[in-house]
C-alpha cells in the first residue's frame, strides 16, 4: 500500500532532499522562520520502518513536494510486494 502527501509549496532544493530524514537536520530557508526541531520526518521514518515499510521523498523546487510511504499489506513481506 502506497500513501502520498503533496503540496505546492516552495519545494526542497535537490542538494537537500537527502538529508530530509536525518535527524534535528532544517532545511536552511525554513530553520530561521518556522518553529521546529528537526524531529518530524526522522520519527516518521522510523514508525514506517518499524512496521516493514519505505518513506521518501520527490521534490521540484518552485513546485512543491511529495511525500510518500508504503506498508506491506497484511501478509505480504515487503520483498513480495516488488
């Protein structure tokens, strides 16, 4: 099973989008103006991770971001899902 979330905002610049997950890590246009720890997507990652499944991320900067995690459905192991 595939969930996706997207919105039209500012995007993530391409040099960042790898680093999303990493813990306390702030994008750089946001850290100074947006209240937060850096925590978010790194616990998000954590629970998909713990229950089988993969998060990510796809970005074009001016238009926006998708994030997206997938979970095994009952009974399936992630590599029979593929």
């Amino acid at each position: 099973m595939k969930i996706s979330v997207r919105d039209s905002g500012p995007g993530i610049p391409r040099k960042e989008l790898a680093r999303v997950f990493e813990r306390y890590y702030r994008l750089a246009v946001t850290a100074s103006r947006v209240p937060g720890t850096g925590m978010g997507l790194t616990i998000a990652r954590d629970i998909v991770r713990a229950h089988g499944g993969d998060i990510g991320v796809d970005s074009e900067p001016g238009l926006g971001s998708e994030f997206f995690f997938t979970l095994p459905t009952a009974g399936k192991k992630k590599e029979e899902e593929s």
